[in-house]
C-alpha cells in the first residue's frame, strides 16, 4: 500500500522566522517546499498538499479590522 502524506503549505511555510515577507524571500522558500515535496514524491509517497492559513491571511483579518468602512456589505464597486 502506498503511503499517503498530507503537507499543509501556508504562510508559515512562505516566510519563514525573522523573515520580512518578501517576494524574493517567499519564491525561494516556495522553491525550497517544492524540491521538499518532489523529494517525498520520489521517495514513493503520494503527496496531498493543503492550505495551511498562515499569518497572511491573520493579517488580511486584522487589515479588514482596521477598516471597517470598506467591508463588502458596505463598498460600492
């Protein structure tokens, strides 16, 4: 039976610990979680990648927070 792997991959896995967020940080660790995942993949595995609801998207609630004035129900697009 081939065995079965769940990776969560989120915002913690893009930027990582004393990390700012860049693009350039984010596409290296993207590249770095891919060769991770080709590894497993090689090594027989069977891979199921899911979101891991990093800080990105905390931050996306709190950014939503401070501007209550722009919630969908209220903006006019």
């Amino acid at each position: 039976m081939t065995k079965t792997a769940v990776v969560a991959l989120g915002g913690n896995a893009l930027t990582r610990a004393g990390q700012s967020g860049t693009c350039d940080e984010m596409l290296a660790n993207a590249a770095a979680m891919a060769s991770a995942v080709h590894a497993v993949i090689e090594a027989g595995w069977r891979v199921v990648i899911v979101h891991g609801n990093g800080p990105q998207i905390g931050n996306l609630a709190l950014q939503q927070e401070g501007t209550p004035w722009c919630r969908p129900s209220r903006c006019r697009c």
